[in-house]
C-alpha cells in the first residue's frame, strides 16, 4: 500500500529543477512502485507525480466512462500526451520544463505535497489559500472520520 504523506517547500533552482524531499521518497517503496516517476497534469491542473510502476498500473486498469467514442479518445490522448515518465537525477531533484510549469502555473516557490498514492506540486501561495479556503471543511471530517473509528473500536470489545 502506498501513504504518502507531508507538506516540503522547496524553491525552483535556476536550471528548472526542484528537490522531492527524502522525507517524501522515503516513503515510496521502490522495489515494489519502482525508482522512476510519471510527471501528470492532474485534476484542476495541479502537477502530480506518481511512483512508476503504480501510475503504469493505474494507466492500464483506467478506462474513461465517456458517453461517445470520440470522448474516449481525446481522454485517452491527453491523459498520454500530458504525462511524461521522468528521473530524480542523484541528488533527488526533478526537472521542470517551462511549458510543464506554465500550465501547472508553478513559480519559484513550490510546495510537495503527499496526497495517498502520489505527490502534488503547488505553487506555494496557491497552497496556502487552499488550505485556508478548505481548514474549516477538513477539520468537521477529521472529527467525523475520528469518530467513525472510535466507534467501531467500541463495537469490537
């Protein structure tokens, strides 16, 4: 199982490059999600980048449920077109190329972020008003999930 977790704020270096945390890599299980990743334009057009071998796994087992064909294709053609499989080079950085980091609207400063089964790239300040404009929301889940659980605890004994 893959639980990725944390917030890392790292700077953009003048060649295009960020560092992916070791806190964050250390997580990922390379023997079983492999060493490499697929850099995607994700939903909302938050950059994601997934452990190798489970994006390849996802790829396979994801058909879009479009209504026409031609809906499945154009998915299917910019899900391929918009993911590029990329290498952490020996310091554990990853190149940004500008078009990439124009569409993501990244600048220098970027926050990863661990979200389950991948990674986010934010712009810091993006993320910042984003966890503004959901703290409220998340904190009544937290205690609802809390909940939940303590129950089925108490249910078990």
């Amino acid at each position: 199982m893959l639980l990725l977790t944390g917030e890392y704020q790292h700077v953009v270096d003048d060649k295009g490059r960020v560092l992916v945390s070791n806190k964050l890599r250390s997580q990922i299980d390379s023997e079983e999600h492999g060493s490499n990743f697929y850099l995607v334009l994700g939903a909302n057009g938050i950059l994601c980048l997934y452990p190798e071998r489970y994006f390849e796994h996802i790829a396979l087992a994801v058909a879009p449920d479009a209504a026409a064909p031609d809906e499945a294709v154009a998915f299917e053609r910019m899900s391929f077109a918009l993911t590029s499989k990329v290498e952490l080079d020996g310091q554990g950085r990853l190149l940004l190329n500008d078009r990439l980091r124009t569409r993501a609207g990244l600048k220098d400063q970027i926050t990863l972020i661990g979200v389950r089964d991948h990674i986010e790239l934010w712009n810091s300040e993006n993320w910042e008003q984003y966890l503004s404009d959901h703290m409220v929301q998340y904190q009544k889940q937290m205690s609802q999930a809390r909940q939940i659980v303590l129950q089925k605890q108490n249910d078990e004994r």
